[in-house]
C-alpha cells in the first residue's frame, strides 16, 4: 500500500521542468492502450493534457522537455506501462509546434 500511496502523490503532484534553455528536442508520447483500459486511457491523456503537452495526432502527444521520468511513473501507476511508448527527436518543420510552446528556432 506504501508504494501505490507514493505514486499516487507522485502523480498527483507531477510537473514538467522545462530546460533553461531547449535542447532543439521534441519528446513525442505515443500510446495504445486497448479499449478494455478505456478509463486509464482517459486518466492518462487527462494528465498529459494537464503537464502541458501538446495533441500532435490522435494517442500522439508532443512536448519540448525531458518527461522520460515522469511519463514511466503515470503509465506505472496506471498500469498502462506495456502501451505506452517515448521518442526524442528533432522534426525539420516544427514552427506548429514551436509556436504553440513560445520556443525560439535552434
């Protein structure tokens, strides 16, 4: 119960720190998780919507700050850990993106 008690408070509350200055990188979330765990689903893009990520396509979600941690804590607490997948990238045409986040050009 002790550490389903901490994750829970993790989760709760988890916030992205954004780097002093970007790196250039985006941090691309995807996921799949089935129709069967439709509320964790729910639970999970809630959350990514709440730390700030930016919907690039359907169960694809975007964000310009190291969230490695924090999205394996969330897709761990809950348990959705399987489906859940993260990329670091560069994308040649990002202005969408970089406007969306108020990111100068690297």
């Amino acid at each position: 119960k002790g550490v389903s008690r901490k994750l829970a408070l993790d989760v709760e509350r988890m916030h992205i720190t954004p780097l002093p200055h970007w790196d250039g990188q985006w941090r691309m979330v995807l996921f799949d998780i089935p129709e069967s765990l439709r509320r964790a689903r729910d639970a999970f893009r809630i959350k990514l919507l709440s730390l700030g990520f930016f919907l690039f396509q359907k169960s694809t979600w975007i964000c310009p700050h190291p969230c490695e941690e924090e999205i394996d804590c969330l897709a761990a607490f809950l348990a959705v850990r399987p489906y859940v997948h993260t990329l670091t990238m560069r994308i040649e045409d990002d202005d969408l993106l970089r406007r969306h986040f108020h990111l100068p050009r690297v």
